[in-house]
C-alpha cells in the first residue's frame, strides 16, 4: 500500500455516532494514516512502488532495474528469475546464437572466482535458463529463508556484472552449443520451422534462428562476445520477479544491496528498429534431408502480442488446432486432416512476440500421404471459418480453458515467478492480465474477422519437408587464402602506358590534323600515345534542319538502334563477332538533333 492507492474516507454525523464513536473512529483513522507512512518509509531511497495487478506489484529502482513481487505465504519456496531484455531479436551481423551462447556462459564462472553451477547444486535449488527471440532469463527456486534469498540475489548481481569472459570457457560451452545446435539439425521438423520463418522474415530478425550459425558460433571472437554482454546486460535492461514467501519490505531491502547499487550505464540502451514490410505474394520453401514422415509449416504474419487481436488469434488458434494443448479436445484441422486420414498430426500455434510474429499451421503425414492434398485442406479449413463461424460451444470451451490455464498458474507462485518472463518480453508484464480481459470478450464475429484480415494467400509462406535418401547438394567453397594465392602469381597482361598531355585548347589545336575526304566528310585526328593502345574514334552524321526533322526524334532513335541489329551482308552476330574480334566497344545512338555512332579500338 501506498498513500497514493488508498483512500481514506468517513463521512461522521454527531447526531448520529456519540463522541466515543467518533473519537475511535478517528483514532483508526491517525493509525491507518500512520501504517500507510510507515510502509512508505519502510521503501529503500529512491526506489518506486508502480503498478498493482493480479497480486503483482512493481518496483523501480533508481538504476533502472524493476523488480515485481508476487507474495505467496502458503509456498514454503522462493523463485528468483531475472529477464534480460536480449535475444536472438537485439543479434547483428556475425552475432547470430551469442544470446544464446552467452546463457551458458552465465552459469560458469565470475571475476571474484564464484563457480555458478556449483553454487547452485550446493543450495539444492531448482534452476535454469533460457533464451528466445526477445529475451534471456535465469532462475532458481529455493526454500524460503533469508540466507538463500540473500545468496541468490547476490548471485544475480554477480551474473548481471561479473560473468568471467575468457577464451577457453568460449571455446568449451561454444562445444556444448555446438551439439545443440546439431541435435536441432537433426530434426526436419525444426529445420523446416527455421527456414519457413528466414523465408518469412526477410529483414526482422524473427528470421534468424536462436541457435544461430554454426559458423558464427564457432568463430566468434571472445572480445565480441564480451562487448555483447556488456551492452545488454545492465540493471535498466532487465526485470527481476520474487515469487513466493516472502517479506516485502526486507526484500526489497536485499534487492537494494544487491542489484540496487549496480550502477546504471550512461549510454541509453539501443532498441532495435527494424521492421518486416508487408508481404506481397506466396513464399515457398522446400526442405529435401533424410528422414522418415513428411512434413508442412503454412505461417501468416500476425500482430504483436499487445495488439488486440491478439487474443481473437489465440482463440481461433484453439479452435482451429485444439489437440494436445487443449486435452485431446479435436479442432476444426484436426478433425479435417487426422480423422480423415490425410496427416498423422495438425495443429495451429500462435507465436505472440514483441513485434509482429506468425500463426503457423503445421502437419505431419507419412510417406503415403499427399502434401497437395494436405495444403488444400488446411485453406479449405482456414476458408470455413468465415463460412461457418465457430459455434458458441466451440467458442466458450476454448476460452474457458485459455482462461482457466492463466488462473490455474497463478495458484502456484514457481508458474508465476517463471511466467512473468512471457509477457515481459512482449513489452510490460501486464500484457499476460491484459490479454486475460480481452479473452473473455472475444465472439465469433472477431474470429471470422482476423481470419479474413491474415489468412490471405499474399500474406503466407508455406514450407514442406520431404524425406530424400540421397539428397543431391552443391558444397559451395568459400573464399581462398589470397596470402597463398598471391603467393608466386605474376601475370601475362601488360598494359601499355599513355604519354601526359595537357588538354589545353591551345595545345589541342597546335596538334590536330583536319582533312576533308574527296566525299566531303571532314576528318580530324588527334595523334597521341594512349594508355593500352586503344584508338577511339566517334562518327557524327548530321541531317535536316529544324522544320524536316519535326516529330522525327523516335524515328530517329529507332534507326540508330537498328544500325547494330545486322546489314544487308551482315547479320547481328556477325557484326558482333567482328567487334570482339577487334576487341572493340561499339555504341550506337540519335535522336531528333543528328545521329552519332561510334566508339572502338
């Protein structure tokens, strides 16, 4: 509570309440005033309490670093995450999969000689990392005692500034992500995923996947990574979530001598600014690897995560896939496609990022079934749902269960304290209680409505996987050693040099020769030494005058194009084979004023 979220209010007649009355009620007034400044004061210097939802409340500190605490005294534990503001989204050219890599080089070692991983296994705490497109973060849950609480948040600062950065603790996670990274390129389905959204994204950095390159991972250099950490990682980039038993006000105290003394860089943090433009035609992607069943991604651009059709794209997304997410219950693909036997598996995911992100489709199917004919079930499907809106039992069984998933994970303070980092990589950690109010208004008519908005064919990128024993590839070779190249190279072209002329007018005329041929074509020359050899030479036919040439400026130009199209004796390529022959560069053009043509040597 704070003296700006409550109020007070008393309305007191002395004909109705007797003085005793009163004077206790007064006296409750003076004492809650009282606990409402003693808490407030109870608040570290400089650090704000902001914005109250759900049993969540946020502080900020003077440093930039916020803090949410969502107190459970029923949970004997404690869950520390930190939320970097970093992911795959904020990597530059030759950066791709560092977000990710350095996760893992946060759980080694700092400057002051702490072992992370050791430290953690030592506090029996349950913990671990992840990294996505917009977003890094780092957990542990613990029992609920001062000591660990004091332990973690010292650790999280540790991380935050600390993280030792040398080339052989590189050159060992590098090799772990490196397996990661060929696990995942083991698996058609995620391989497919990767190159249906490169193919998607054109530009936004949606487009690159968060594993990365395995070049980049390979070759990064430990000083580019470093500069990486020390650019985003950084109190006002990221948001700590305490969820759990917890006693606010010595919390906040904890967090102040921990986190709260990092100081906040000068340089403002850099936000990313690129943008994807508007798709404008189908885009298709065919992935030929080994493999067993087949596969198909069908992705549409969609709308922000705090945009409000972003809760309409939920709900049809639960419509349409249904399957696993929803208990078994069989959406409208999973019927059309599965229990008519033309895929093994269907769903409809609805990928809700920061900036705009996609709603894929997706479906496995053997090697007997046709991906033709799964392409057009899928948009004969998506196309009902404007025929055939969703029906209100389909419509309130899958926002009852999106509602009831979201109020069944704020009963358990660990899901809340991992959740928050969700919709705080979206943009502001209300937008998980924002969308739970739009859920609850969405209707039919807001369902056929998106799906008319993206489903269009302009707006999609399909992408198929199809098992190949044998695939036929093209190893392209990089870029030589030129050291090596160079090495002992000497070459056979020898250029000979001009002579130096002063291309005064005076000294111009001194050495022209004018003649006049017996047809009467005036001739001039300029004899001197050129560079190479080369002669050049220009023809100039003049015709007409004013009044003949009138309206003929096409005619024209269209003769002069014509000249290097073939002769009477000559057709175009034996006029073309003359000039190389020459080694000459011939040019021809005209227009209303005269014709000129001319250029060779």
């Amino acid at each position: 509570m704070t003296t700006g979220q409550i109020r007070l209010h008393s309305t007191l007649e002395s004909k109705a309440i007797q003085p005793k009355a009163v004077l206790a009620v007064r006296r409750l007034l003076a004492s809650s005033v009282f606990l409402i400044v003693a808490f407030a004061q109870t608040l570290p210097p400089g650090v704000q309490q902001k914005a109250t939802v759900g049993g969540i409340t946020e502080y900020q500190f003077p440093n930039g670093l916020k803090v949410l605490l969502y107190p459970d005294p029923s949970s004997p534990k404690v869950t520390i995450n930190m939320t970097y503001l970093v992911g795959s989204r904020h990597e530059g050219y030759g950066e791709s999969g560092m977000a990710h890599l350095l996760e893992h080089l946060l759980f080694i070692e700092t400057t002051n000689g702490r072992q992370i991983k050791k430290e953690l296994v030592d506090h029996g705490a349950q913990w671990n990392g992840a990294t996505w497109f917009d977003r890094t973060n780092y957990y542990e849950t613990v029992p609920s005692t001062d000591e660990n609480l004091r332990w973690a948040l010292g650790l999280e600062a540790d991380r935050m500034v600390n993280v030792k950065m040398e080339k052989k603790i590189l050159d060992t996670e590098m090799t772990v992500v490196r397996n990661e990274f060929e696990r995942g390129e083991n698996s058609p389905q995620r391989v497919l995923e990767e190159r249906v959204m490169s193919t998607a994204f054109l530009w936004h950095n949606y487009g690159k996947s968060t594993i990365g390159s395995r070049a980049d991972l390979e070759r990064v250099p430990i000083d580019r990574l470093a500069a990486f950490y020390r650019k985003y990682y950084r109190p006002d980039n990221a948001v700590l979530t305490l969820a759990g038993q917890l006693d606010v006000p010595k919390t906040l105290a904890m967090v102040n001598d921990a986190l709260g003394r990092i100081p906040r860089p000068a340089a403002e943090i850099e936000q990313t600014y690129t943008t994807e433009p508007v798709q404008d035609g189908e885009r298709y992607v065919e992935l030929r690897r080994v493999g067993n069943n087949q596969e198909i991604i069908i992705a549409y651009h969609a709308p922000p995560a705090a945009h409000p059709d972003a809760a309409a794209l939920r709900v049809l997304s639960g419509v349409m896939g249904g399957g696993g997410r929803f208990g078994g219950v069989q959406g409208r693909l999973s019927k059309a496609l599965v229990e008519n036997k033309k895929a093994l598996t269907a769903g409809m995911s609805f990928q809700a990022l920061h900036d705009p992100g996609v709603v894929t489709v997706s479906a496995g199917l053997n090697k007997e079934q046709s991906l033709d004919d799964v392409r057009k079930t899928v948009y004969e499907t998506i196309e009902g749902i404007v025929k055939e809106p969703p029906s209100q039992e389909e419509l309130d069984r899958t926002k009852n269960r999106l509602l009831r998933s979201m109020e069944q994970r704020m009963s358990d303070s660990q899901q809340v304290g991992l959740g928050m980092t969700t919709p705080i990589s979206q943009g502001d950690w209300r937008i998980m209680f924002l969308e739970h109010e739009r859920l609850k208004g969405v209707t039919a008519d807001d369902l056929v409505r998106v799906a008319k908005t993206y489903f269009k064919p302009s707006n999609r990128t399909v992408g198929v996987f199809i098992p190949t024993a044998e695939p036929d590839r093209t190893t392209v070779p990089e870029t030589p050693d030129l050291e090596k190249v160079f090495e002992n190279f000497k070459t056979s072209v020898a250029v000979a040099q001009g002579e130096a002329f002063e291309p005064a007018p005076a000294n111009i005329e001194k050495c022209l020769i004018r003649k006049t041929l017996s047809n009467g074509l005036r001739v001039v020359i300029l004899p001197k030494t050129t560079t190479g050899g080369s002669i050049l030479a220009a023809l100039e036919l003049h015709f007409g005058d004013a009044t003949t040439l009138a309206g003929k400026g096409a005619a024209s130009s269209m003769a002069a194009s014509l000249l290097m199209r073939g002769t009477k004796s000559k057709t175009r390529q034996q006029l073309q084979d003359a000039i190389d022959k020459l080694n000459a560069r011939v040019s021809v053009g005209g227009g209303g004023g005269g014709g000129r043509g001319g250029r060779g040597g």
